[in-house]
C-alpha cells in the first residue's frame, strides 16, 4: 500500500470518532506502529488535529479544530449529498445579494471531485426533481451559522424585532432552537427583558448579533417544535377554532401539518384539533378535509358556517345527481 493510500485509510479510521490504540491502528494498516506514528506527524503537519493519550489505554483519536478530513462515500451517499444540496441551495436556505451560499460553495466542490458516471447519475436524478415556488421565506447560510453556533455554545443574540403593526424593538433573547416549518424559519429563545419563552419569525428579524455573554441554558415548557406549531395554530388571528375529532391521535396526527394546526390526545378515542386564522372560510375549508367525524367546540360562529356550507353542498349533490338546472334569479 502506498504511503498516500495509507494516509486515507487512517483518516477514515479515525473519522470514525472513537478512540484506536497504535497496535490496533497497525494491524489494520498492516504495518508497524513506528510507522503508525510516522503516519500520524504527516497528517498532523497537514492540519488534521489527530490527538494522542500516552500510556497502555491510550491511543489516537481526531481532535477538535483543523481540518475536515476527506469524505469517503459510495456512489448511493453521493447522490443523495448532491441533490440534497441542490434542494437546499434553491429553498430553505437563501443567499442574500453580495453573500456567498454555503450549500452552493459545498455542491460544486462536490461535483469537481465525482467520477463522471456519479455526476451524470446524480444530475439525472437532481434535473427529474421540479420544485413548485411554495413562497418560503429562505435563511441565508451566515444567520444559520450565527443562531446555531449561539444556541450551541449557550451565547445571547441580540436583534431588532418587528412585530405585526408594531414598531421596532430590541431582543435579548437566550437562543434555544432554530426551527424550519416548510415555509419560515423561527427562532424559538428565551426573552431576557421579558422573562418568557417566545417564538421568533427570523424574517422579521434585523441586525442580528451573537453576544460574547453566555447563560445557563434552561428548558422551555415544552418541545421547540410544539412552541412553533402552537405559535402557528393559535397566534393572534381573529377566529381560533377548537374542534373534537372522534378518532385517536395516532390516526389524526399524521394528516394535519404542524404549521397548520395542533391535535392533542383527549382520549383513547377523540382527539382535540386547534387552529387559527383570520377568516372563517378558511377554517371550514380545513375542516372539510379532515375525514373521521367531528364536532366544532368553539367558535359558534364557525357551527353555523358550516350549517351554511352544509346545506349549499346538499344542494349542489341533489342538484348534481339529477342533472337539474339552477334557475337564474330574476
């Protein structure tokens, strides 16, 4: 085995993040462990951080900083990797104008180093995918870094916030998790000046910096991802709906999207969905969906809506069905 191959196969050895004693190392490399540690300086002089604990239970590991060390991927990883990217760099994540894409530096020093035959699959796959312009709002790639690092490392963000018609106000918030609905991204923190756990559109957010103060981090009342769907669900619209569902949460759950509503559990056998919006058509029209039986809690205006609705669709099935013609109105 040359010397280059040999440097590769230590570094996927050791990418596997756990700890290799050198007699461990050299008897997959099949060589001697003076040659293990000769292999080891090389890779340290190139910048990867390879990390050593002395004594009879040491052994190498990679150590944090450096350099990435190379990706080893079949040709199934590697496809996936490249459409992947490409739906990313063309969604979720934006570039603002005058910043560079992460994803998109990362895809096209993917595709430079693929075997041809790979590149052509992984363009055939990635060019039969059509996505439709859902009107999702994308986080450029250098606020990702910023909130994840923060909410990593346990440091305050500090950002302009405007809330619907309402001036601009300053956050200080305790970051938590960044969380990605399908159409927005949002922020879900702990407000220092208010003291409360609050959910943040991260497109209405503004000058956002990173603080070099750290905190404890506390647990919010409950999971990121329910805060964003609560916030969703039961913001301040002008109609919020709860409504029965005779049928258990395992087989409701799975058809109703997060960002539209919550469904709780009430029993073995029912169900309680809330929702909201600012218009009662659109609450019936989500209700029309839903196929198990049902029951409207609150608000009444939404019963008889639907009485409403009811009666107009008999009409038209009647109608339908016998081929009867609507008088015009005079």
């Amino acid at each position: 085995m040359s010397t280059a191959a040999r440097l590769l196969s230590l570094l996927g050895m050791l990418s596997d993040g756990r700890e290799f004693s050198g007699a461990e190392l050299a008897e997959r490399l099949e060589v001697d462990i003076r040659t293990v540690r000769r292999d080891v300086d090389r890779l340290r002089g190139l910048g990867y951080p390879v990390a050593a604990r002395r004594g009879n239970t040491g052994g190498y590991r990679f150590g944090t900083g450096g350099r990435m060390p190379p990706l080893l991927l079949d040709e199934a990883e590697a496809v996936a990797i490249v459409v992947g990217l490409r739906t990313v760099t063309a969604g979720a994540i934006s570039s603002p104008p005058g910043t560079g894409a992460g994803a998109a530096r990362a895809l096209a020093a993917l595709e430079r180093v693929l075997p041809p035959e790979v590149r052509a699959q992984a363009s055939a796959v990635a060019d039969g995918v059509v996505s439709l312009d859902t009107g999702a709002v994308g986080l450029s790639p250098e606020w990702v870094a910023v909130i994840v690092g923060a909410c990593r490392d346990h440091r305050r963000l500090r950002f302009e916030y405007r809330a619907v018609d309402r001036e601009p106000t300053r956050r200080d918030v305790e970051p938590h998790r960044l969380v990605y609905s399908g159409r927005r991204w949002y922020l879900v923190a702990r407000d220092v000046d208010r003291d409360a756990w609050r959910t943040f559109r991260t497109d209405r957010m503004a000058d956002l910096t990173a603080g070099t103060l750290t905190f404890r981090p506390q647990e919010p009342p409950e999971d990121a991802a329910t805060m964003v769907s609560r916030a969703l669900s039961t913001g301040p619209y002008r109609w919020t709906a709860r409504v029965r569902i005779f049928a258990p949460l395992q087989s409701v759950a799975p058809h109703v999207p997060a960002s539209m509503a919550m469904v709780q559990a009430e029993s073995a056998t029912s169900s309680i969905l809330t929702t909201g919006s600012d218009h009662l058509t659109d609450l019936a029209m989500h209700l029309g969906q839903i196929t198990s039986p049902f029951e409207v809690l609150e608000p009444p205006e939404l019963v008889d809506l639907l009485g409403v609705i009811g009666a107009r669709m008999t009409a038209a099935a009647a109608r339908s069905a016998s081929g009867t013609p609507l008088e015009p109105s005079s």
